[in-house]
C-alpha cells in the first residue's frame, strides 16, 4: 500500500469543498433506474454516459475516495487493488466495472499507471455525480460507495459507506449476480 507523506496537491478548492462531513443519504430506490451521467473514462480516453449501457449488460458502479495521484484512502486503496485484480470475472460475466474518483484527469492518469488499471476510471473533479448519488463526504474527499444496476438498468444492489463497513467486497459484488 501506498504510504507516502507527500501531501502535494492535497489541499485544493476539491479538498476545502469536501471538507466538512455529509452522511450518505440512502434516497436512491431498489428496483429504479439511477441518475445518467457522463464522464471522462481516463483508463480508456473516452467519454461514458451510464445510459450507454442500458439494455445491453449489467454495471457496478465503485465510487472510490482518492485524495491525490499520491494519496489514497486506506480502506479504498485494497479496494481499488481487489476490482483490479477480480476485473476480467466481471468482464467474463458480461458485466462491466466503473470506478469512479474526484481526482482530476492529471492526478487519475498517474493512478491508471501506477496501479496498472484494467477497468474503466472515471474522473469527476467537480465531485457532480458523487453528490448525485449522495454518497456522502468527509476530510476532504467524497466517501466510496457500490451500485449494482442490472441490465435493465434497475439498482439491484448499494452499499453506502460506513465506518463498520468501508466497502462491498469484490465477491458480494460478484454474488448479486447470481
């Protein structure tokens, strides 16, 4: 895991904003469709609307807490490593992953590189469709959370963050697919 002290970039207009802590909100309904976004995949170098994938193949949507290209938050960072790693068992599912982080396109290109990413890393500097989804934030980040949406589209499964319990893991992503 990454423990680097170098704070470079950290406190930026993204960490003031962030700053002050916001609970989750538990608004978005099982059974209904998410709200559509659009944002730029820096894994790939495109730009992917969520509706993209309507009707065609199921997605998980990781909203993840990166501080900078050189900070991660440590519940997220196994996290991030563990997708990685388990990515082709969803590809071979016919399911795709979006990983989702407030970093900017400078600072997620590094993480692209750094971490070898397989999956697709969206980039939402301006933090719009992490308050969309009200996932919460706090310490100058927005906090992870986990959307399942079938193929249709419906929200099968969330996991808002918390303090007992960070993050789905991989595989009770894997099982509401079963």
């Amino acid at each position: 895991m990454l423990t680097s002290t170098d704070f470079t970039g950290l406190f930026n207009e993204r960490f003031f904003r962030n700053f002050l802590p916001k609970p989750a909100l538990d608004e978005i309904r099982l059974g209904v469709g998410t709200p559509d976004f659009k944002l730029t995949d820096i894994t790939n170098n495109r730009t992917l609307k969520l509706s993209d994938f309507k009707g065609k193949q199921p997605v998980v949507i990781a909203f993840t807490r990166i501080f900078t290209e050189k900070q991660y938050c440590p519940f997220c960072y196994p996290h991030i490593k563990d997708l990685n790693e388990k990515y082709e068992q969803f590809k071979n599912l016919g399911i795709e992953v979006l990983l989702i982080t407030s970093t900017d396109k400078k600072q997620s290109q590094v993480v692209v590189k750094d971490l070898n990413l397989k999956m697709p890393l969206l980039s939402d500097p301006s933090c719009y469709v992490f308050r969309t989804y009200q996932v919460g934030q706090a310490l100058g980040a927005p906090l992870p959370a986990q959307f399942v949406l079938n193929q249709e589209g419906k929200l099968i499964y969330r996991h808002l963050f918390s303090f007992l319990d960070h993050n789905a893991s991989v595989e009770t992503l894997l099982e509401q697919f079963n």
